[in-house]
C-alpha cells in the first residue's frame, strides 16, 4: 500500500485558515449524506455474521485510513495552523524518538506525522496480520483506539479550520458521510469515550438525526456491495487460512 505525501508544495495556494472558521457546518443547507448510504450507515458498521471481530477491527483501520488520507488531501495545501485544535479542543499526543511528548506542534505537522505511524503499523504483521498462523497482539485494541482517535481528530479539524474549503469543492457531503461512519463505529465498539467526541457533539447530533430519517424513509439505492466488499475481504482470507491449515495436516 503506497502512501502519497501529505502535504505536497504547491505554487497556486488559496486562502488559508489559521483561526477557527464559524460554525459553517452546523448551518442546515450543509448537513448533507451521500444517498448511497443515507439511513444504511449503522447496518454498514455492524460486525457482519461469522466475522471474526479483530479481522472486522482491521479491516475498517485500513478502509478508514484510505478515506480520511482522501479528506486531508483536499485541504493539504491549505493548512498553515499553527496547532492541532478543534474548537476548544487541542490535540496533543504525539512524541519524539524518545518517547517525549510534542507540544504546540502544527497542523500539517501533527496530521503528517500521525497518518504516517498509522500506515506503518497497518503494514506490520506483527500488528495487522494477514498471513496464515500470525495472531493479532495483546495490545491490538489499545492500537486501534489510538488509531480511531487521531482520525477523529484530523476530521475534527478539517470541520473547525477548512470546512468552508470543503464547501466551496462541493466535498462536504463526502466529509460528513465518513464523518459519522466514523461516530457510529467507534460508539459500536467502545473505540472512543463520549467525552472525546464533545468538541462536535452538536454535529453528531443534527447528522444522527438526519440519518434516521433516512432510515425511516430509505432512499431507493443499492447499498448492499458496500458492506459486502469488505466482508468478502475478510472471508477470503478466512478461506486461505483454513486450506493452508488442511494442507498442513
């Protein structure tokens, strides 16, 4: 899995965002989803049957991590905040070399960084695994919380510093569906505590309401290839770990 830089240079740079914008995506014309899973979001976040919970756990790292480094890539040339925050919320927590933690580091600096542990650890077998014999650590979950926190994070910003950016692209939709995919599977498996989530509480619940809307009244889209493309993932890999262990015995 290739990771693309961040924070390229770039010589046509817009305006940029170095003080929290106002609330911009609370405003009712800006709560909008993706009608492809409008209503299906909690069905498409369950742990799906005969599922093992640290394959489902890793899968969604990976297919999180490929959507938020999506966001980040819309505003990478626009970012020049000085800190990681959103709202009152600042965002502290990562360390030098020797185990220090960083303060008042930038923006670009903390999402860089962070995106670029984060992609190391999904490639580390000792941490992901994906060969046949190899068994996810003691330490899986606290990695996965950690993981899910700092995306949470990195949207969180993206919403307080450049959502107006977002508006004007015509992306917020995009950031709003993977935003609450993101609320509806950490509260599903106790990823994050309620208190982590506050700095967009009020989101969180103008957007759950409109989902359930959607969900009384569910658009006529196909969305089951959406759940079932990474469920196939995991069950692929079930499959081979199975006929390896035939042919070993």
């Amino acid at each position: 899995m290739a990771l693309s830089s961040f924070f390229g240079s770039s010589k046509k740079l817009a305006t940029v965002n170095t003080t929290p914008e106002e609330k911009l995506f609370l405003e009712p014309d800006t709560l909008q989803l993706y009608m492809a899973v409008a209503g299906q979001l909690p069905r498409l976040t369950k742990l799906p049957p005969q599922c093992d919970m640290h394959e489902w756990l890793a899968t969604n790292s990976l297919s999180f991590f490929n959507h938020v480094n999506v966001q980040v890539g819309a505003i990478s040339a626009l970012c020049s905040c000085g800190s990681m925050t959103a709202g009152k919320e600042t965002f502290e927590w990562l360390e030098d070399k020797k185990g220090k933690k960083l303060t008042k580091t930038p923006a670009k600096q903390f999402i860089d960084t962070s995106l670029s542990q984060i992609h190391k650890q999904l490639e580390d077998e000792t941490i992901f695994p994906t060969k046949f014999g190899l068994e996810f650590p003691p330490e899986f979950g606290a990695v996965v919380k950690k993981i899910f926190r700092t995306y949470f994070a990195i949207l969180a910003h993206i919403y307080y510093h450049h959502f107006k950016s977002m508006l004007r692209l015509s992306l917020h939709e995009g950031l709003n569906t993977l935003f609450l995919h993101l609320v509806y599977f950490v509260q599903e498996f106790s990823l994050m505590e309620q208190r982590e989530l506050q700095c967009l509480d009020e989101l969180i619940s103008k957007l759950c309401e409109i989902d359930k809307e959607y969900t009384k009244n569910p658009p006529k889209v196909e969305t089951d290839g959406l759940l079932s493309a990474a469920q196939s993932k995991i069950e692929t890999k079930q499959k081979s770990n199975s006929l390896a262990a035939e042919s070993k015995t």
